[in-house]
C-alpha cells in the first residue's frame, strides 16, 4: 500500500509549492470581505462605550426610520444564550440587559451602504446606569458590588494535586519560588473578520465567515437562530491569519445570518481594525507563581505552579485556558510530584481567549526564567539542568498525559551546539547576551470542545476518471498550509501528483467534519483521516489493477501515475486506467477516512485539558543586544529547533517555526493589549507596536525529526509549540547581557530601566510582581499517579 | 453622507476605466468595490499597515490614504496587473515556491512592494530588502522566507531566467 516508512517518498518531506500558492500570490484567494452577492446589504454593530452598564433603555426608531436602513436589530431578537464551550453559554449576539466591556455589541443595522449603517449607528439612543468596573486580577477578587456576572468574579478556579508536593519539597535539597507576569496580547491578523449571510426563499441559511472553526459556527447558528443545522451551511473562507483569533463564536456572524434572514437580502458585516481589537479573544494576562524543589544535581523533586487569569468579560475558551496554564509543566521536564491551582477572574475587558500557544507561553515564560534561576543558584549551566529533567519517551507524566516520540534531547544538544552556547554565554561582550530555553505542545486537543464520541477529523474522496481525485474535507487553511497535508498525504499513498488533487475544504454542505483549525490538530488529524481514505482507494484501485494485470494486489504499487509490480516495474498500467477498471466494476470510486484520537484522559476530573495524541518539543536558544542608555533590546540571532516528528513539506513547517520565531519576539519585547478605563490604549496597527522587517533576526532553523507512531507519516505539529521557548529564551538573554531580570512580559525599554535603576541602588535587579493576590483555591483534587511515578 | 456620483476615469493595469462614483471612496474602495479588484486587501485603512499597497507609476502606494480624482492620469498596478498574458512574475513564482505566502493576505502589497525595488534595483542586498518592505506588515511568515524570495527572484531575472 503506502511507502513504508524508510522508503523512498515522492511527495512527503519534500518541499514543493502547495496547491493555494498560486492563488494567492496572484490576488485570486477570494477573502469573506472579497464576496459580493447581488443586493447584498451592509451590517454595522452599534458597540457599547461603557466597561460596565447596565441598559436602562435602547430606541432604535430614529435608525429605522433612516432611508436606506433595511432593519435594526437589538437583544431581543436574538435571545438566546451561547459560548465556545458548553459550560460558558454566558454571550448574546446583542447585550440585552447590561454591557461587560468597552466594545460588547448592543444592537446592529443592515443598511445600503456601510456609511449609511455608520449613521444609522449614531441615531440609536442608549441609556446606562454605570456599574462598578472591575479592570485588573486584583480587583476582581476583591471586587465589592455587582459582579460581571452570576455571584462572584471568579469564572473557574481549579486545584489539583499529583503526589505529595508539600512533603518532597520539605525533603528537597533546594527550592526557590519566583513570581511573574505575562500581559496579555492580541492575534492581530492581517484580514480583519468578515461574514456574510444569505437567506433563501427556500429558507436555507448560507454564512461564508473567515473562521478558523466552521463546525462549531455551524452549531452555534442551530442554537441561537433555532433552525436545524439541516438548514444552515457554513462556508468557511480562507483566513487572512488566524492564530487562534478567529476560533470563537463572533456576535457579527450570528448577526449578519440575522440580518440576511429578517432582510430577506444577502448581508456583509466586516469588522473595522479597531473592532478587532476589541473581538480580541487574545493572550491572558496571566500572574503566576512558581516553587520547585530539586536535588543537588539539580533534579526536580516537586513543583508547585498559580496561576492568575485576567479573562476577561466572557467566558470563551477560558476553562480551557485556565487548565491549559498547569497542563504541560510535566510534559516538557520529568516531575515527580505536581500540584497545580490556577483562577480566571472575569474583568470589564474583551474576553481573552487561545491565541497560539493557548494558556501555555505564559506558564513557560514562568518556568523557564525559574530554571534559569535554578540554573544559576545551583551553578549548573542552563543547558546541562534542562537535559538532567528530561521527560522520556513512551512514558505517562505524572498528571496522565501520554509521550510517545519525544525528541527534546535533540533539540537542545542542537541549538546548544549550533549558537556554541556553552562557550559564550559566560563571556558576552558588554550589552550583549544568550538566552535558552525549551518547550512542548500539543499535536491536537485530545478532546472536543463538547463531548461526543464521533470522529474528530474526517476526509472524502472522489475519483474521476481521468485519474484526478476531489478531496472533501472540513478543515480549513488558515495559512498554516493544511490544505497541502491533505493534497499531499493523499497523492503519496495513491502515487499521483499534487495537483491531480482538488480541494474543496470547509463547507459544512459539501465537507465531512473536521473539528477546526485551531489546537495544532490538523496535520495529525485531518493528516490521518486523509492516509486512511486513501488507503481505502487505494485498495480498490489495486484489486481492480490486480483482475486487468492478472496478478495479485499485495504484488502492486503506485507511484508516477502509474500502478504497477514491485518486483516487474515495466508491467503496469496507468493510474488512470485502474480507476476506470474500478468504477467499471462497481461503481463510484470513493471512500471516506475519519480519526479519533484515542482516550487518553487521566483518572480525575479536569484531565480532559492537556492529553494529545502526540507532543512536539521545542528548544531556543536567543541572542540579544541591549542598550543599558535606552533600556531598548534588539534581538540579532536566533536558534531553534522543533520536533515536528516528520516535516511532510519541510519548507511550509520552516515557516510555521519562522512565524512563531517572529510572533514570539513581538510578545516578549513590545506587543500589549493593555486598557485605560476599559478604553483599549492603542487599538490600532501603528500604536500596537508589532515587528517588522528591520526587527526581523537571523533565524536559523532545524527540524528534528523523530517519526512518531501515531502521526501520518510519523508527522507532529508545528504552528504552535516553536513559539514557547522563544519568550523566555529572550528575557534569560536580556539577564545574561545586563544582569537584571525582567519578570514582566513584554520586555520594554521602560521596564529594563527600571531595573537598571534598581541594580544601580543596590536593591533587587529586577521587575515583576512582588506578591500574589490573597485567594483560597479549592482543596485539590488528589489524583493517583500512574504506575511509573509511584515507586518515586 | 449624502453626495452625488461623480465620473471618474482611471488607468489600472494598462486598462482605461470609467466609473461614476462617489467622489469620497478612497483607491482602496473603489478598486475593490467599483472595479472588481478584489486582490488589493484592507488591514486598517488608515495607512498603517500598507496591505493595501498598489503601484502608482511603479512607486508603491497606499490605496487606502488615495482619493481616485487626484490619480486620474497615473499609471496604477495591482496584484491582478502583476502577471504578462498570464505568465506570473518571477516574484509570484518565487513566493509560491518558498513559502513566502502563508495566510496570503497581506502578499499582493508584498509582491507589489518588492516589484518596486526591483525595478529599480536589481541586485538589492538582505539589508536593502529590509527597508523597502518595512512598511509592509505579515503576521505570519516571520519575513524570512519573503527575504529570500525576493533574492531568489532577483537572481532568475538577471539570469534572464524569470
């Protein structure tokens, strides 16, 4: 059937153009905002300018009444209630009673023409009573009066407890604790969010939105509008950049179907790039806690990690997130004891959701400056600490998740040996410094966001009888390049080229499901349902090649267009005809393939956040170049390397590494989402400092490849986890280069100043949190440990 | 805003158009909305970001901060302008070979952008490369591979190869 691995590929692991390429660089991609349907009308959101308020009253007649306006819709006219998650239904497509922050939607128009919408906007009359605003961590814990929402501030507070922390750490040898943290930040993709909405007068629902995660739109219309999903058909456009910004619900998508149904007229709803600011579903702020106990060598012993969210006005993704700052600590290193709590506060601030790396560069940002430290404390060099907590391959970590292929090792004695490390992080020229630091993630949420026990990625495919095939698949390309693992997979086990696959992806109509393009699942799991879809073909293919040939199909295989005898490669016959042989004989030559990833949830509640069916890994090594003057730090070099268990297109996982390399160093050296009485400080792409070109480092990339057992092709993800180690990584540089430690994220010339004037009076060389908020979390959950743990 | 159409003639990739609209409606809107050029992209729409960037007698341009009244006699490229009798450009050609569109969102202004330079300078250094794309913003490639597209497509046009 398919190549063995070791064998000789035609396509996987070569890096050829993948199949939207050229659509793109010829302006062809056709964008949500690029679609124009006949009379379609344009949507505006009228959006609240108050943190928190309660509605006192709302009059749209004097919008109604504008010429050219073709409806107003307020709350009522979308009541129901609806969320990411099935345990946070806490959103309205419009506020109907109170406001939770600067930007929240209380009413929408459908208009002629986007200036008459704007105008219409301005006629709504809208009464608040102001409510107390809650606008940091500290605040919401301590808030008096009405809360944001229910009783108490606190969306979810989590605590659990994996052996005896308290005990090992009192057996230690040595312990520190360290406190930090992570301001939050933004997705900013380059498209601004769009929808469009089309009602038929067969009372079929149509919305074509640049979202990362179609199915879950798709569920989210049924429920809000009440039509079956029978009715609605979700077309996801291509995304102009997601990086987890457009995986939720948005109240514009449910509004513009809204609209296109009360209208009878196809309506477009795209946000402006302030909206988008305010959409957010970003980076948490997140204030965080570290203590580990370690042996002499320097061994972890036991840790303890709090966490502290800011969510936030709604509840997102946020108990996902929430679990996801505590998950994977025992994934990257060995630890034998673990205990974890960790808090979301809802504030009157858009709600914070995944962006990549989803509630997991925060805590690595804290673990890893903390192993610096430990490092130092205990004279051991950063590189030789991280390869003595290792976490070993074909294991279970204390906290159940399951390794399978594991290639950190690699990783660090790579980029260690690469930026010669060891010989000069001792000896920087002044102002100069490296940094190291490592990582792991996810090859896709183990998980659905809602429980059910069907597949979580599955593929069509169509044969023609020209030999081309039609690939139906629910996944959709965000720029990542899913759409060649698909075309690739399929056309290395069928032994055809790249482009005698047609894609058509993401179309709730046309598609089996996949589950989104958002937790680094697609190329395992879509990547799987693709290989096994094929090999079902393929199998029909061979029988019907083997009756032409007159041989046996377990002698075939394909490759060149061609099926032929392994041992007799002249006798053979062409792709093509096999297919017609096929269809001749039975018909419609198609198959489905779908992936289910295996239950691999630990024995306690709450382990259903952290379990994958793989895990890449990560290490950095950064070099920077800080003036002590100005407090500025330039970044001119940077190792790393990945894990990406097999590069199916080695120069697209190059790119996914290179643009986590670059949106790291914008989140540890200037990006902030960051607020003013509930005013967003710089929404907009000037003020919102992101690097550009002249930022831009050496990058030296490597890819490690370890083959894991259960990735198509042995592949593993790559469009997250390259970015974790990278943030540390910098703020250990900036205190090799100046001595002082910045314990906030982002690293700006203002706080390295002021640390610099703390080092110059002789106090702390440091930045950061001094103290944690006072919280009583829950007891822990007390779960047993898997076997290999116990005898520790 | 209540305003009469107004005519409005433009040249856009070698063709004459003639429109009436409103004299408000920036390049940007008009290209994309009048004319059908959908392949120019917003980001902001004011002037920050440079996705919208066109050509305007081979300089680059921000179609968002352009009123077409004042542009009637130039010479305007797009991406959809970029391509000989629907032979790609050498940029084109090297974007897609090497990655250098990811999301490709912001790639037209890229690749217009980077036509620019090399029209006027067809050897660019790395650190010339830099500076004339500097404007233009990509979340997603980290700018690496567009570096590199761009030198590999300066080096197949002096070969004569593009």
């Amino acid at each position: 059937m398919a190549p063995a691995d070791g064998e000789d590929f035609a396509i996987i692991g070569r890096s050829l153009t993948k199949p939207d390429a050229m659509a793109k660089v010829s302006g062809q991609t056709r964008f949500a905002d690029d679609l124009a349907l006949p009379r379609m009308l344009y949507g505006r959101l009228l959006r609240s300018p108050n943190p928190h308020a309660r509605i006192l009253s709302l009059d749209v007649s004097r919008a109604r009444a504008l010429p050219g306006v073709f409806a107003v819709l307020t709350g009522e006219d979308l009541p129901e209630k609806f969320g990411i998650l099935p345990v946070s239904q806490d959103e309205e497509a419009l506020a109907r009673e109170k406001v939770r922050y600067v930007g929240d939607p209380i009413a929408a128009v459908a208009a002629a023409d986007e200036w008459v919408a704007e105008e219409a906007l301005a006629l709504i009359e809208v009464r608040f009573e102001d409510l107390p605003r809650y606008m940091s961590i500290e605040e919401a814990i301590q808030g008096q009066g009405e809360p944001i929402h229910g009783r108490s501030n606190v969306h979810k507070a989590v605590a659990l407890e994996f052996g005896d922390t308290e005990a090992a750490l009192s057996q230690a040898a040595y312990q520190r604790e360290d406190m930090v943290f992570f301001e939050g930040n933004t997705h900013l993709p380059m498209e601004q969010h769009a929808a469009v909405g089309h009602y038929g007068q067969d009372g079929k629902l149509t919305l074509w939105s640049s979202t990362q995660t179609p199915h879950y739109v798709h569920r989210a219309l049924g429920k809000v509008l009440g039509l079956p999903m029978s009715r609605i058909r979700v077309i996801a456009t291509p995304n102009g950049g997601g990086f987890g910004g457009k995986s939720d619900i948005f109240s514009h998508e449910l509004v513009a179907a809204r609209l296109a149904m009360v209208t009878g007229r196809p309506v477009k709803i795209t946000l402006t790039r302030e909206e988008v600011f305010y959409a957010h579903r970003g980076r948490h702020p997140v204030l965080m806690k570290v203590r580990t106990g370690v042996d002499r060598d320097g061994r972890i012993a036991s840790m303890q990690f709090t966490t502290f969210l800011d969510g936030g006005a709604y509840g997102s993704y946020g108990v996902a997130s929430t679990y996801y700052t505590g998950a994977l600590q025992p994934a990257t290193y060995a630890i034998p004891a673990y205990r974890f709590e960790g808090v979301r506060l809802f504030t009157n601030k858009p709600p914070c959701g995944p962006k990549r790396g989803h509630g997991t560069p925060q805590p690595r940002f804290a673990l890893e400056v903390h192993m610096d430290r430990l490092a130092e404390d205990l004279g051991i060099d950063p590189v030789t600490l991280r390869l003595r907590n290792l976490p070993r391959a074909n294991s279970r970590t204390v906290n159940w998740l399951r390794i399978t292929s594991c290639g950190l090792k690699e990783c660090i004695e790579r980029v260690a040996e690469e930026s010669r490390f060891l010989a000069r992080w001792k000896s920087m020229p002044p102002g100069r410094g490296l940094g190291f630091a490592v990582s792991s993630y996810l090859s896709g949420a183990g998980t659905a966001i809602y429980w059910n026990d069907m597949p979580h990625s599955e593929v069509q495919l169509k044969l023609d009888r020209n030999g081309g095939v039609a690939l139906f698949c629910g996944a959709i390309d965000i720029g990542q390049g899913s759409d060649h693992v698909l075309a690739a997979i399929v056309a290395e086990v069928l032994g055809i080229a790249l482009e005698d696959v047609q894609l058509t992806t993401a179309d709730t109509d046309l598609t089996p499901i996949d589950l989104g393009s958002y937790s680094s699942r697609v190329t395992f799991m879509a990547g799987n349902a693709a290989r096994v879809a094929a090999e079902r073909v393929m199998a029909r293919l061979f029988a019907a090649a083997a009756r032409v040939m007159g041989c046996e199909p377990e002698e075939l295989r394909a490759r060149d267009r061609r099926i032929f005898r392994r041992e007799r490669q002249e006798e053979g016959i062409p792709f093509a005809q096999a297919v017609q042989a096929a269809e001749a004989e039975d018909g419609v030559v198609s198959a489905t393939g779908s992936y289910t990833p295996p239950r691999l949830a630990g024995p306690y509640k709450g382990s259903g956040v952290g379990p994958s069916p793989a895990y890449s890994y990560s290490a950095a090594v950064v070099e920077v170049d800080c003036d002590p003057r100005t407090g500025e730090v330039r970044v001119p070099e940077v190792w790393i390397a990945h894990d990406i268990g097999r590069a199916i297109n080695p120069v697209l996982v190059e790119g996914q590494v290179e643009g986590s390399v670059y949106m790291a160093l914008g989140e540890a050296l200037m990006e902030e989402q960051t607020f003013r009485l509930g005013l967003h400080k710089f929404p907009s792409m000037l003020e919102y400092k992101s690097p550009t070109t002249l930022e831009t480092p050496v990058m030296h990339t490597y890819l490690i490849e370890t083959i894991d057992p259960e990735g198509p092709f042995g592949a593993k993800e790559a469009g997250q986890g390259p970015l974790l180690p990278v943030i540390p990584a910098v703020a250990n540089a900036v205190h090799n280069a100046l001595g002082v430690r910045i314990d906030e994220i982002p690293i700006t010339p203002d706080r390295v100043l002021r640390a610099l004037a703390e080092k110059a009076r002789g106090h702390a060389p440091r930045v950061g949190p001094a103290a944690i908020p006072a919280f009583s979390f829950p007891p822990p959950i007390r779960a047993d440990v898997p076997d290999e743990w116990k005898a520790r | 805003m209540t305003a009469t159409r107004v005519p409005v003639r433009l040249r856009v990739n070698g063709e004459n158009y003639e429109v009436m609209t409103f004299p408000y409606k920036t390049l940007l809107e008009v290209l994309r909305e009048d004319l059908g050029l959908t392949g120019t992209k917003h980001g902001c729409e004011l002037g920050e970001c440079s996705t919208c960037g066109v050509l305007v007698d081979g300089k680059p341009f921000l179609s968002c901060l352009a009123l077409p009244l004042d542009l009637q006699e130039r010479a305007i490229t797009t991406i959809e302008g970029m391509a000989e009798a629907g032979r790609p450009h050498p940029l084109q050609v090297a974007f897609a070979e090497l990655g250098a569109a990811q999301c490709g969102y912001c790639t037209p202004a890229m690749l217009l952008t980077a036509r620019a330079l090399l029209d006027r300078d067809p050897s660019p250094t790395r650190e010339a490369i830099r500076q004339a794309l500097s404007g233009v913003l990509c979340r997603c490639t980290g700018y690496v591979k567009i570096f590199e597209a761009v030198e590999l497509a300066a080096l197949r046009m002096r070969d004569g190869a593009g």
